[in-house]
C-alpha cells in the first residue's frame, strides 16, 4: 500500500477510533438517566418529565458517532452467507463496489442534512415537550457523522484497492474476533 494511502487510512481510522471512545462514554449519561426513569415511574409512581428525552438525545450521538468506527470494524450488517461462501477475489470485488455506495449515501445525506442542521440552529430548534430541551445540537452530529463516515469509507476502499491482502486479513480478524 502506498504510504499515502497508509498514513491517511491509519489518521482517519484513529480519529474516527478517538470519536467512539468518546461517543462510548456517552452510555456513562444513558444509562443512570433510564435507570432514573424506570425507578422513579415503577417503584415511586412518578415518571418524570425529562428522562426518556433526554437519554434519546444522548443516544443519538452515541449511535452517529459510533457508525464511522464500526464501519472500520465490520460490525455493520452485512451479507454474512454471500460473504462466506464466495472466495476472496470475489469478496475483495464486491468491497470495491460496496465501498463507492457508501460514499455515495453518505454525499447524499450529506446535501440535505447540512441544510437541517443549519436551519434548526436558525430557529433554536426544541423538543416543545413539557421540558422542551434544544435539540438543535443534536442534529448537528448528523453532517459531522456522515463527514467521517464518508471517510472511512474512502480510506476502506482506498485500502482493499492497494492492498489486495488486508481482505484475507480482515476476513480473518473478523472470525477470529466472532
């Protein structure tokens, strides 16, 4: 693999690496506030009015900014049996093609939610619930999500077009790790 592709495949991967483990500790807020939820509406018969909302608006983030890096890991679904059963030129082929897909979804949404993000900061967008938090933050993990999930993307494609063997490594870590 040219160095290049190496240096940019290994920086975007590590940066996309950083935002999970930060995303991850996000389940660090998640977690206590539905444990707050359940008790306080099944043990004190006093639901609040902010709990759901919020966890939901956390778990947004966690989940956008954890797709880059699963990407990377193979953890996203896939095709398990047409994987297995074909050989790994086959295999390598059908991650060339794949791979331009993603891409291409990612610059799709990409259009449209730059202008959703920009448009709910404009109005200080809320949840017009009873707590009625801004949301407007929220949506702009959208647009950031899809930049790095584009790029991983590119840098995958970019690696399984110079380097024929990381898909008999990949494949291989990825049973081993199952």
């Amino acid at each position: 693999m040219p160095l290049l592709v190496k240096t940019l495949y290994d920086m975007v991967t590590a940066l996309n690496r950083l935002v999970f483990r930060g995303a991850s500790l996000l389940m660090f807020i998640i977690v206590p506030v539905m444990l707050f939820a359940v008790v306080s509406r099944y043990i004190f018969n006093a639901p609040s009015s902010w709990a759901m909302e919020l966890a939901t608006l956390v778990f947004g983030p966690y989940f956008l900014l954890a797709g880059p890096y699963l990407l990377h890991e193979h953890g996203h679904v896939n095709l398990d049996l047409v994987q297995h059963a074909v050989s790994p030129n086959v295999r390598r082929v059908l991650e060339i093609v794949n791979y331009p897909v993603i891409i291409a979804f990612c610059v799709i949404l990409l259009f449209y939610a730059v202008p959703f993000a920009e448009q709910a900061w404009q109005y200080g967008e809320t949840s017009y619930s009873s707590w009625n938090p801004p949301i407007w933050p929220v949506k702009f993990f959208i647009p950031l999500a899809l930049v790095l999930l584009g790029l991983q993307a590119l840098v995958e494609w970019l690696r399984v077009l110079f380097d024929p063997s990381a898909m008999h490594d990949a494949a291989t870590e990825h049973e081993v790790s199952n």
